[in-house]
C-alpha cells in the first residue's frame, strides 16, 4: 500500500525537485484544470504508459478527491514498486483548499461523466414535471433515464455518454 501525503508537504518536495505529481485523472479532467508540472497518466491507460520514475524523486499519484487513487492504491503500489511513491491525500480539491495552484482552461468541456449526470437529471426532473403538470405519459422519460442508467452500470456502457462524445464541444476538444 502507498502512504499518503497532505498538499502543503507534497507542493514542498515537487518546489525542491523532491518529488514529481502524476495525475490519474482522464484527459479531459486534466485538460480543463490540473496542477501546474503534474504529468497525467490516465488509471484507464496506466498499464500500458511507461510510468519513466525520475530516479530519486518521490511519485505523488493525484486525482480530483483522492477517492480514485485510495481505491487503486494497490495497484498504483504495483506499478511505482521499488520506486518511492505516495497518493496526495484529498487530491486537487485538498491542494485548491491549500491555496496552492491550480492551472484551468474554461475553454475545455466538462468532464463528460458530469455532462451525463447534468443531461440525465435534466431529463428525469423535467420528464416529472411535464407529467405532473401536461400529461402522464411524461412519466416514461425519468423510467427511460433510470433504465438507461441501469443498464449503464451493469454493463458498463452508457449510451448517453456516447452521444454527448459526439456533441460539437466535445469533439472540438478532441
């Protein structure tokens, strides 16, 4: 298992070349907003990416909450073995609530995994609403979105994050 280590520690050893952040996040995540001199290196892609550890420096794993690399400490352990590695506790929210830089581009879409929670409650609630307040059969549109969402988690494919990738912001970012 990987220690942790808080934002202010971290920020001091990446100031005196002590240690290097590797953001786990996705692409995009990183994209639109990251920490300055952070490396990403996706959790989806990680296997595949040479990890190139900088000899004698400490590899600081990061995500937005800490909750991504927590729950992959095992394997982020795996991959930095020999290597000294720690995950940055509270991830970019804690190192923000620090005051310490963050790097954003507005320009970039949200992340898409927002964009299906924003477009599936927008359906749901307004689907409730039209059927409380024009017809019952609005209803159907949230038992539609649940399903979707249903079956999204099973299976692990989600048709709406497939079409909102095809959406002209996305794929400007592309």
């Amino acid at each position: 298992m990987l220690r942790t280590i808080d934002a202010t520690s971290a920020a001091r050893l990446v100031e005196t070349g002590g240690a290097e952040l590797i953001d786990v996040r996705e692409a995009e995540e990183f994209a639109r907003s990251r920490i300055p001199g952070a490396r990403n290196l996706p959790l989806s892609r990680l296997e595949a990416a040479p990890l190139g550890f900088q000899p004698g420096r400490m590899a600081v794993f990061l995500c937005q909450s800490g909750t991504r690399t927590s729950s992959q400490a095992g394997r982020l352990a795996a991959l930095a073995a020999g290597h000294d590695a720690a995950i940055l506790e509270g991830g970019m929210r804690a190192w923000q609530s620090a005051g310490l830089a963050l790097a954003t581009d507005r320009a970039q879409p949200i992340p898409l995994m927002r964009q299906v929670q924003i477009a599936a409650g927008a359906l749901a609630l307004g689907g409730a609403l039209l059927g409380f307040l024009v017809a019952p059969a609005f209803h159907a549109v949230p038992a539609v979105v649940g399903a979707g969402l249903v079956f999204a988690g099973i299976s692990g494919t989600c048709g709406m994050a497939r079409i909102l990738m095809l959406m002209p912001w996305n794929r400007a970012a592309a």
